[in-house]
C-alpha cells in the first residue's frame, strides 16, 4: 500500500493543484465554529487564483448550508461552489416525482428543517405506518438514541417503504461529541429489512454532479481534502481524482495505527496528510 506524504500546509497543495474539493464539517468548521486558520486559508486560496467546491454530506440543500457559513464567519465569495448530498437528492428527486404527487414521507431531519423536501410534491407525515417513502437528511442522535429511531421506522420497513438516505457519515460532530449520523440510521433500515438508496459521498452520483458544476476539469488538477476516509478519501479516490486527509474532525483523537487499520479497511489511503486546514 502506498503511503501518503506528509505536508506542512494547504500551501504545498496550492503549489500543485488548481482546483480544491472540500468537505465542510470536520476539515473548514466542528459544526460550531471555525477550525483555526481556515476562513483565511479558504480566503488565500482564492486569492492564489484556485478554485473551491465545497462538497458535503449534508441533507440540506445547498443554499441553507452557505448560510450558515457565513453566519460562522466564513467569507462570502470566499468559495466557488458549494454542492450537498441534500442538493443533489433534491433534484433527482425532482425528477423522479414528475407526476407522482401525494406521496406520503416521513422526513428525519434536525432542529425541524425542511428545505430537504420544499418545493417537491410530497405530503409530510409523522409515522412510519403511513409513509410511503422515508428521507433521511440528519440524525438527532444527540437527543435520541438508535432504538427510538428502531421503533420509529419498524413499521415504514414493514409496509416496504423506500428509503433515500442524504446524508450517509456514520458519526456527526455535536455539541456534546461525536454521535452517529444519519447513515448510520440508514444502515438500521437496512439492518430492519428495508431498502436504501445512498446519495452523497463516497457514491458516485455526487462527484459526477461536482465535476459537471466545475466544467469537466482534468482530474489531475483536482484534489479533495476530507476528515473521512470513508467518505472522502474512498470517495475521492473512486472518482479518480487526488485525495488530502486532515486530522481534524471524525479522526481527531485517532492514533497512527487507528489510521492505517481504517485505509485498510476502506482500502483508501490518500495522497496527502495534512493536520489542519490551515495556509
């Protein structure tokens, strides 16, 4: 297995790439604030004349997502693109519903957000006994463990529900520590007996909708930096495209040993280690 090279800085990355791909949670912010160095880095590549897509498994769509950034006290201009797995459920979703309205979903979200359905003719309900379809766009695992979500969606699994899951990251930075995520509550739908159908890293839909927004680049031009190999890193890789890990985020507290059983295990390693994103 190749081993990835050690940089100093978002910098060396800079000197060699043209266009940056980066996850938000874990590498630019903790869901909370800023990590240190990364409105500036965000700022000076810009600057440097790179340009940035920020690609994120998140349920919501894109514009809530950039406007929370700023209200964290990102710049505004200071990225090219944004792209989340919540926009890009929303306009397959699109779509696929053209004349298929009234039907019944039960929507898993956070903090009641809906902008994951807005706009699309589905009709919003409470229960799994009556949904027809289940969107999974955020996890509460803050709140409620995984047997509430068991009890909550037995039922949408017995009536052979579909479920569209995105946002797949296993584990969510909170408040009060990491949690999981809304994949991992998809994967107990799978568990349950149900179907799933993931959008968001490391599938390939969403990196096809990235590169069609970026106008078909070279890939040898484009890097993604990430905090998950998971999703990240094997997402990156699978899409052919360069890959930076940053050891910040899901991977925070995990030892060199804990890192090379999870290349392993995803059978990604990236190109690059990099320990904050920071210039």
């Amino acid at each position: 297995m190749m081993s990835a090279q050690q940089l100093s800085g978002i910098r060396e990355l800079a000197d060699r790439f043209e266009i940056f791909m980066l996850d938000q949670f874990g590498v630019l912010h903790d869901g909370t604030a800023p990590y240190p160095g990364a409105v500036e880095t965000l700022v000076k590549l810009k600057q440097a004349g790179k340009r940035t897509l920020l690609l994120s498994n998140s349920g919501k769509r894109s514009a809530p997502n950039e406007a929370r950034l700023e209200r964290l006290g990102f710049v505004p201009g200071s990225w090219d693109f944004f792209l989340s797995s919540g926009e890009v459920a929303w306009q397959s979703l699109r779509k696929q519903l053209v004349g298929e309205a009234g039907l019944r979903c039960l929507l898993i979200a956070r903090d009641g957000d809906r902008s994951a359905v807005e706009g699309l003719p589905l009709t919003l309900v409470d229960a799994g006994e009556e949904a027809d379809i289940v969107l999974l766009s955020a996890s509460e695992g803050d709140r409620y463990d995984l047997d509430d979500y068991r009890r909550l969606l037995q039922p949408a699994v017995a009536r052979a529900a579909r479920c569209l899951c995105t946002n797949p990251d296993k584990v969510m930075l909170t408040s009060v520590g990491p949690r999981f995520g809304a994949g991992r509550i998809a994967e107990l739908y799978a568990e349950l007996g149900g179907a799933v159908t993931w959008i968001g890293k490391p599938f390939p839909e969403i990196y096809a909708a990235a590169l069609d927004m970026l106008g078909a680049p070279d890939p040898a031009r484009v890097v993604c930096v990430g905090d998950s190999i998971e999703h990240d890193i094997a997402g990156g890789q699978g899409a052919g495209l360069c890959t930076a890990l940053v050891m910040t985020g899901v991977l925070e507290t995990s030892s060199q040993a804990a890192r090379e059983q999870l290349f392993a295990e995803h059978r990604a390693t990236p190109d690059f280690l990099v320990r904050t994103f920071a210039w």
